[in-house]
C-alpha cells in the first residue's frame, strides 16, 4: 500500500518492532541485536542524551546522522544497570562535547577574523559603544524568549514580570543606539554592523529589530548550543569528583598496603633482635602442642582399654555360660546312659534266672533244685552289687 508510514519502536528485547506491516532494516536490527550499551561502536554521549547529533537535529547546523548507534534502548538498559554500577561514560562523553565546542569556538573565532577584514575599522571607543547595544540586543532576546516559553506553560503573571524587564531593556538600548549614532558619521552609521554570537557562532547585526532577536535567542539552534555548554559543564564537574574520589580511594589503598609493609618489617626486626624471645614462645607453643597431643592420645588408649574390658568380659561370660551348659548336657547325658544299661541288665538276668529255674525244675529233684536256686539267687545279688558299684564308679569319674 503506496503512503503507508510504518513507525519503528525500539524495545530491549527486540529493537525494532514495526506496528505496520513491513520490516524495519534488516541490517539495523542484526546489529541493534547483536552490540549492547557498552560496546565501543554505542554512542556515549547518546546515552547521557547529550549528543550534538540529536541536540542540533533540524537546525541550521544540522550534523547529520552520527557515526556511532543511537538506540533508546540502549540508553533505558544503560540508565537501569548504571544504577548498580558506575560505567565511567562521562569521561567518554565530556572528551565528545570538549571536540564539539572547541571546533565551534575555532569557527567564531575565525568568523570575527573575516568581519573584522570586510568592515571598516573604528575607533576602541565607538566599538565599546556598539558592543553595548549587541550587549543589549542579547538581553532583549534572551527575555523575549523566556517570555514565550513561559506563555507557552501558562504561566501568565512571570511572563507579564519578564515582559516589564524588556520594556527597560529597550528603553536602555535606545539610548545606547543614540550614543552611538551621535560618536558615528551619518554615511557609516547607515551600514549593517554585524557581530558573531559567542554561544552558536551565528552572525547577529547591530540594527536587528526584536522579533529577529527573540527567533535567535529563543531559537533551537541558539538553545542547542546552551544546552551542549552546561552538559559540557556538568560532566567536567562530575568526572572531577569521580577522579577525586577515585584518587582518595587509592590514596587510602596505598596507605594501607603501606602500614601492613611497615607492620611485617617491625615485626621482623623484634624477631631478629629477640631470639631468645622467639625461641622461648616457639618452645612453649611446641611444648603445649605436644601435651595436647599426649592427652589425646591417652584419652584414645583409655578408651581402647575400656572397649577391650568390656569385650573380654563379656567373651568370659560367655564362655562360662557355654561350658557350664556343656558340662550340665555331659551329666544327664551320663545319667541316661547309665539307667538304660541297668534296666537291659536287670530285665536280662531275670530272663536268664527264669529260664534256669524252668530248666532245673525238668531236670533234677526238688532239692538241688533248691539248691540250684539259692546259689543262683547269690550270683545275681553279687553281680546287682557289682553293677551297681561299677555304675557309681563309672559316675564319679564322669563327674
């Protein structure tokens, strides 16, 4: 669409965002994206926005594009971290106004030089007396201007106060145009005396009325150039006070490092003068390192000692628990083996001795076999007797 108008905002995120349809310059925006605030292609004094650049932009003076980045965003990101630390940018900025103005007052001076060659020479006294009237055609200006501006914000009462200084001011240039009309010849008087503005290097003339003077005093040029000066005058400030405070910093730095030198020497010289002295606190401080090292080291071997105490007792409690058990298991062990072996005994001598009296019973009279009986029955009386006694023997010595 032929007559569109796209408007570029430039974000921190992204510097270059269109509202319209349409991409901004694709070149611009890599290297918007790529640089930050502190890169040495960014433009300082863009950033403190005291650039001449955009300061003279639109007037006669015009300067063009700058050859360094101006970004918004760049500046909003700048304002943001200078608030946590100090970039020293002014120093950067100050050497960039100091090239401007020194440039500027090189021109006036070589405009006075050509003014000076094309007008016709006058006396010291009928100079002093036109400079007057520049003197007051200036003051006129400045307060016209001031009178606009404060119209502009509407404040009527300050401008109706300032607009009563202009009507002296005029009444003075008045007289001062009639003092210096009658120190001139009528010819010369006709003729336009021009003079050079201090502050913007613009040519000014003596006849001016005062609506030309209030465009130049009030004007953007006149007012750029004011500007550039007092921001040239507060960075000078402000980068004085830094350097200073920096220097006390490293003034203060080096007394420290100084005194912390001349300490380390004392004390060298008292070691080297008292060796005895030196000797004595190394021994002492050896002495009670040792005894620190002995008490835990005997603190250490009482506890191993305990600890071992403590595990033999336990073992030998075991120990006679295990054996008293083993001995207890032994006995009743030997007391069951000893009433299995006299039962199988006994119930095989009373089957024996059953069978005997069966026997005699068939084979002989009643009388041996009474007899039979009686010597049977001592045997195995004798032989229970001798049982038993091998038995409690064999007891005894288990036990």
């Amino acid at each position: 669409m032929q007559g569109s108008v796209y408007l570029c905002l430039p974000t921190s995120a992204c510097e270059g965002v269109c509202v319209r349809e349409g991409p901004c310059s694709p070149s611009r925006d890599t290297t918007r994206q790529r640089i930050k605030f502190s890169d040495d292609r960014v433009c300082k004094s863009h950033l403190l926005n005291c650039c001449p650049h955009d300061v003279l932009s639109g007037t006669r003076m015009d300067l063009g594009e700058c050859l360094k980045v101006h970004d918004l965003a760049l500046r909003a990101d700048y304002e943001i971290a200078s608030k946590e630390q100090d970039f020293f940018f002014e120093l950067d900025a100050m050497d960039h106004l100091q090239s401007f103005i020194a440039d500027c007052d090189r021109r006036t001076e070589v405009a006075k030089k050509r003014l000076a060659e094309t007008q016709e020479e006058i006396s010291a006294e009928v100079a002093a007396k036109a400079e007057r009237v520049h003197e007051l055609n200036e003051e006129i200006g400045k307060l016209l201007a001031k009178v606009e501006q404060l119209g502009a914000e509407g404040n009527v009462e300050e401008s109706q106060k300032v607009m009563d200084e202009v009507e002296k001011a005029r009444a003075k240039k008045r007289e001062a145009e009639e003092v210096y009309r009658n120190s001139m010849p009528a010819s010369s008087f006709q003729q336009q005396k021009l003079r050079v503005c201090e502050v913007c290097s613009a040519y000014l003339g003596l006849h001016d009325n005062d609506r030309r003077l209030a465009d130049h005093f009030g004007g953007k040029l006149h007012l750029g150039f004011i500007e550039i000066r007092e921001k040239l005058e507060e960075l000078k400030r402000v980068v004085a006070e830094k350097q200073e405070k920096r220097n006390q910093e490293r003034l203060k730095r080096r007394e420290e490092r100084e005194r912390e030198e001349r300490e380390k020497l004392r004390r060298s010289r008292s070691h080297s003068k008292n060796p005895k002295r030196s000797r004595s606190r190394e021994h002492r401080r050896h002495r009670s390192r040792s005894m620190s090292r002995e008490r835990k080291r005997r603190t250490r071997s009482k506890s191993r000692e305990k600890r071992h105490r403590h595990r033999s007792r336990s073992s030998s409690r075991s120990r006679s628990r295990s054996h008293q058990r083993s001995r207890h298991s032994s006995r009743e062990r030997s007391r069951e083996r000893s009433k299995r072996r006299s039962s199988k005994e006994r119930f095989r001598d009373q089957d024996l001795a059953s069978r005997d009296k069966d026997r005699s019973s068939r084979d002989r009279s009643p009388r041996d076999r009474d007899r039979k009986d009686k010597k049977r029955s001592y045997e195995s009386a004798n032989g229970r007797s001798e049982d038993r006694r091998s038995s409690e023997e064999r007891e005894a010595g288990e036990i």
